[in-house]
C-alpha cells in the first residue's frame, strides 16, 4: 500500500478511494474457508484504517480466491475507474501446496499478496491525460523540450545540440516547419510542450539556448550544458524521491 501511494503521490494523483473489495456472503463461487476468509478481510481492514485512508466496502468485489484492496478514482467526468490493487490470498499457497522453512526449521505455509501499483497501464494513461489536460509536468512529457531555430542557419547547431541531449535520455524535438519565431511559440504553446529553447545567431556563437518554459516563463540564456544536465535530472526517479517535477 505504502508503495502505490508513492507512485499515486508521484503522479500527483489524489481524487481516490480504497475500496474493500470483500466476498458475498450469499456466494458460492469462492474457494477456501471462512475463516480464512474472515482471517484476510481483517488484515485488509486494519491496513486501511492503520493508515487512515478513505475507504468503503465492496460487498461481492473480491476476487473467487481472496479480497482485494482496490483503489477507485474519479475522473472528470465523475466516472470511477479501478488502478491499483492488492490482495490478501491464503487460498492460493494452500492449493499450490506452497511452503517455506522458518527459523525454528519447520515447515509453513506462506501467505500470497497479489500487488499492481499501477492496474492497467492503458488505464492509468488515459487518467493522466484527463488529470492533466495533456499538460504534462517536465518529467513525464512525451516531448521534453523544443528547440527553435530563428533561421535556417541555426538548424545545424540545433540537430547537434539535439542528439546530444538524446544520447543522455532526454526526449527532444527540432521544430522545422519553417514557420516565423512566433508561429513556432505559438505552437509549442498550444501542444503544452514544456520547455521551449530559442536559438538564434547570439545564442549559436555562445553555445546557448534561451529558455522558455510553460511553469516558470522566460529564464533567459543558459548554455547547453547546463539545459541538459537540468533536463536529465528530472528523471522519475529523482521525481519519486525529491517530488520537483519542474524544470527549476
């Protein structure tokens, strides 16, 4: 639990709730015993109240061999959708015939956890392009950085400067559209590019790139090096452990 709520937290997700998928007690599609039945329900149940999340119970959700702790958001149109679960199975091992020596050298059985931090990643997708708006935070986006050339004279330079950040992992693109300076912005803009770098004659002579970026407007000249460097940074997992998802 604590692990999906740091990919969740990660992505910035937080319209959620747990939802205690349990048995249907009018049911007969369920394997195992009651008790231990009754025995992973109560484990699942103290989880969630030990960690005081929101929560309610899904009579007849749980999977036929154990209950699940699924976690339901809402998307903008107020539809519920299920990404992560965890399931408590004491089922499966005694199926399986599973065992394990413990300390004292006799023979136990284990119990089985069933995690998917993310559930289905198609999913999970389409709630982050809602949650966003397609304006992804640096880190996420599918296009890191554009570079813009003033003139076709810049367009080398830029090919350069581009496979060099590639070669490190950032995701850049060259615009060669051939558009005026303002029609490129413009552009960049509206397809919430998150960082855009202007390279003219000055900036090519200095070996740097004018930076505009969509969280923190215009930064002004920073040479190439450092505009990579910055960019490579913010990989996820710098993400999941300092959660500064900015270029900054």
């Amino acid at each position: 639990m604590d692990l999906i709520l740091s990919v969740f937290g990660s992505l910035r997700l937080k319209n959620f709730r747990a939802r205690l998928s349990f048995r249907d007690p009018e049911s007969d599609k369920y394997i195992g015993s009651d008790e231990v039945w009754d025995k992973a329900e109560s484990a699942i149940r103290r989880a969630v109240e030990t960690l005081g999340m929101e929560h309610f119970e899904g009579i007849g959700e749980a999977a036929f061999y154990g209950p699940k702790l699924d976690f339901i958001f809402q998307d903008a149109l107020d539809r519920e959708w299920q990404l992560g679960t965890v399931q408590v199975d004491y089922n499966l091992p005694e199926r399986f015939e599973l065992e394990y020596v413990a300390e004292d050298g006799t023979r136990k059985r284990p119990v089985m956890i069933h995690r998917a931090p993310f559930g289905s990643l198609e999913r999970l997708v389409g709630i982050l392009i809602e949650e966003y708006t397609g304006d992804f935070p640096l880190w996420l986006a599918p296009i890191q950085i554009r570079l813009l050339p003033v003139t076709e004279e810049q367009v080398p330079f830029i090919q350069q400067v581009a496979q060099q950040m590639r070669l490190v992992g950032v995701r850049v693109e060259v615009d060669r559209s051939g558009e005026r300076l303002g029609k490129m912005i413009r552009n960049a803009e509206k397809e919430k590019i998150p960082v855009m770098a202007v390279v003219g004659a000055k900036e090519m002579e200095a070996n740097t790139l004018n930076i505009r970026t969509r969280a923190s407007g215009e930064l002004g000249a920073i040479s190439v090096e450092e505009v990579t460097q910055r960019l490579q940074e913010r990989s996820l997992i710098t993400v999941i452990f300092d959660g500064n998802p900015t270029f900054l």
